[in-house]
C-alpha cells in the first residue's frame, strides 16, 4: 500500500471541463490507486482542498457529486 503523504498536492491540468469534475476526477484516481481505501476517513475539507489545489466550495462540489455516484458516503 502506498504511503500517504498529506503534504503533497495534486495537480489540476487546465482544460474544458469544469473545476469541479477535474477534481473529482482527481480524488476519484486516488481512491483508485489506493491513497485512500474504502473505509478510510478523508482528509478535512481544508487539508484535501490544498491536496487537490482547489477552493472548498469546488471541493464541496466535487465530493457532492461522488458521494451520489455511491463513492464516498
């Protein structure tokens, strides 16, 4: 299993689909890969917005949308 490594961010790529579903996207690869396993608590909205270099409310958005897909509860 990987390391966790909390100070490390992810880097969003600019293109044409909205902030929220990059970082969706984003958090979805790391459940994915194993950052985080099912179960696990995640990171403050504080600490996983610096992670994923967006703003909570886009934060927020994006987990709203993966917590209806069943992903995260």
């Amino acid at each position: 299993m990987p390391e966790k490594n909390a100070t490390s961010t992810f880097s969003l790529k600019p293109d044409k689909r909205p902030l929220h579903g990059q970082a969706m996207n984003a958090l979805l690869r790391l459940i994915e890969q194993g950052e985080y396993n099912p179960g696990d608590r995640l990171p403050g909205e504080i600490e996983l917005s610096k992670i994923l270099g967006v703003s909570r409310p886009t934060l927020r958005e994006a987990m709203g949308n993966l917590e209806t897909k069943g992903v995260i509860e």
